[in-house]
C-alpha cells in the first residue's frame, strides 16, 4: 500500500489549495544528517521506549527533540492511507493484521515533513507518521497504532501559520475503536515486493 502526504504551499491561502506529493519515508536529521534518514519507523521505536520510560506520547517527544521540533512547528502534513499494518506477536510467528476504518472510505494519518539538499544538490522530501496510544480494538494486536486525525482538524494540522502547539499536541488521540475493523492477512505483506490486491485479502484466522 502506498501513502501520499498532503501538504499546503507554504502562504496561508494555499492551505484551501492542498496537492499531494510522493515523499520518501523518514525525517533526516537537521544537523550532520549525511547520505543516511531516520526512517519513520526507527523515530516510532524511539518515541515508543520514551514514552514507556516517562510516560509520555510519542508527540511528546517529537516536540521536545531538537531535531523535529521545527517540522512539528511549521510543516505538518497528512499521510492519505485506505488502511495500515500491525503485527501480532503469536510464540515465535508474528501474525499480519490490516486495519480499516468501517466506511472502507480513506483516512489521513499526522504526520510530519522535512525538504533536504542531497549532496548531487537536488531536493529531498520525506517524512514521518506520529504515533499514540492503541485504542481498544489495537491493543489487541501492538501497543502503540498511528495517529488518524479528524477530519475537523485537517485544517489547522495543514496550516503553517498555525502555532498553537496546546491545541496541535491535543489533536492526534487514539481513533475510536468502534469506527474501526481489523482482520488477518497474508504473510506476503512481510516481502516488499509484493504490492498486490492479494495483500489486503482476508485470510482465515491462524
């Protein structure tokens, strides 16, 4: 499945004029970031051991870390997905399990993006997808699910010029578990070089 975030351009106007772009997956870092990113799932993994040592989100942490404190402040964007992994732990397997939101109709995810210079000088965008707490029907598979946001906070998320970082860190919670499915699926979801109509097929319960 791919994701395309959607981001305004940059004047306060723009922000009604939305487009989506095909950005790469992680946030470099903004000092001696190299040829290398930090990938988005790597940033999870941080924000997640954070919050379990202090108890706080993973929004937490990425707005007090130096490194995404800017991105958090002046570009957000949305991440448009149909749906989204998780894995369940079962002894030595690990089961794939595909959540959707019960209208089947797309949602966005929080996210956070990045402009970079690569050294052949040409321009690099990527980002990252916040996380939170599982609600009820997450739980059951991982302890941390990605961020979709409401509809009603699209605006203000997208908004550059919105600075209100009370009202912003109050706006990515659980999604309600009751507006939400899940279901087994093929391992083929494991191997990137599947990306078939097969990988969100229901599978029978293992």
């Amino acid at each position: 499945m791919r994701t395309w975030p959607a981001r305004p351009e940059g004047s306060k106007q723009a922000v009604k004029s939305r487009r989506s772009l095909p950005f790469g997956a992680g946030l470099r870092h903004a000092v001696h970031s190299g040829p290398r990113c930090c990938c988005g799932i790597r940033l999870r993994q941080r924000a997640a051991e954070h919050a379990a040592s202090d108890g706080e989100t993973a929004l937490d942490y990425i707005a007090q870390k130096p490194s995404f404190r800017k991105p958090f402040e002046r570009r957000r964007c949305l991440v448009l997905a149909d749906g989204f992994y998780e894995w369940k732990k079962t002894g030595c397997a690990k089961i794939p399990y595909r959540f959707v939101v019960k209208d089947d109709e797309p949602f966005a995810f929080a996210g956070l993006w990045e402009r970079w210079r690569k050294p052949d000088d040409t321009e690099l965008h990527s980002f990252v997808i916040i996380t939170t707490e599982p609600n009820e029907l997450a739980r059951e598979v991982h302890d941390r699910m990605p961020v979709i946001l409401a509809a009603e906070h699209y605006d203000a998320w997208l908004d550059p010029e919105f600075r209100d970082t009370e009202r912003l860190q109050r706006m990515p919670v659980p999604y309600p578990a009751r507006v939400m499915a899940l279901y087994p699926v093929s391992t083929r979801v494991n191997n990137p070089r599947f990306d078939d109509p097969q990988c969100i097929e229901p599978v029978a319960p293992r």
